[in-house]
C-alpha cells in the first residue's frame, strides 16, 4: 500500500533544527542522521501502517518509527501520510506538542 509522503512544516523545522544541533558538534555524523530519518520515512511510504501507535496519543492514526534517538511521528490518513514531528525520544512529547500548537487532526498546510 503505497502513499503520499507530505511534511508538515513544523516537521521540517525540526529535521533542520536536529540536523543544526548535530551538526554543531560533527557534520558527518548529523548526515548520518538525518541519512537515516529520510531512509525511515521512504520506508513509510512502503508500510505506512508499520510504525507503532505513539502511546502519548493512543490514536490509530498517529504512529511513529524510529531513527537513532529520534521518533518520527506521523498521521496516515487516506493515501497520505503527514510527516508531524521529528522528536528526540527524550522529549515529554505530550508537552511539545501543547506547547507548540502541533495539530494531530489532518492539517492541510501540509506539504
């Protein structure tokens, strides 16, 4: 079953924001990093419902894989899938997403 990848645009401030941080302390190693979250989400696009529902959420929809320490929360929906966050697994994900105003509900801003 494959679908149509659309990140959100906070999704891609955060694939920036984790490849900036990285990036401070070694080049190669934040191009591993973000190597290995692009890989992940072209393995969506295969297996969508692949990933494990996020427990912070408990919604069918919202699942997320994992890319060295960090989730990749997404919503399928359809054919699509949205790319909602890139996360440090460390993170009160719960909280992040209050704080940010991060939508769970389709978003059709999403690229």
């Amino acid at each position: 079953m494959a679908v149509r990848i659309r990140w959100t645009p906070i999704a891609v401030e955060d694939l920036t924001s984790v490849h900036d941080f990285i990036a401070a302390e070694s080049r190669r190693y934040a191009r591993i990093v973000i190597g290995e979250i692009r890989r992940r989400v072209r393995s969506i696009h295969e297996f969508p419902l692949a990933g494990r529902v996020v427990p912070e959420f408990d919604l069918e929809s919202i699942r997320q894989v994992p890319a060295h320490n960090y989730r990749i929360i997404y919503r399928v929906h359809g054919e699509n899938v949205d790319i909602l966050g890139v996360v440090h697994g460390a993170r009160d994900l719960e909280s992040l997403w209050e704080r940010d105003d991060r939508p769970l509900e389709q978003d059709e801003s999403a690229q």
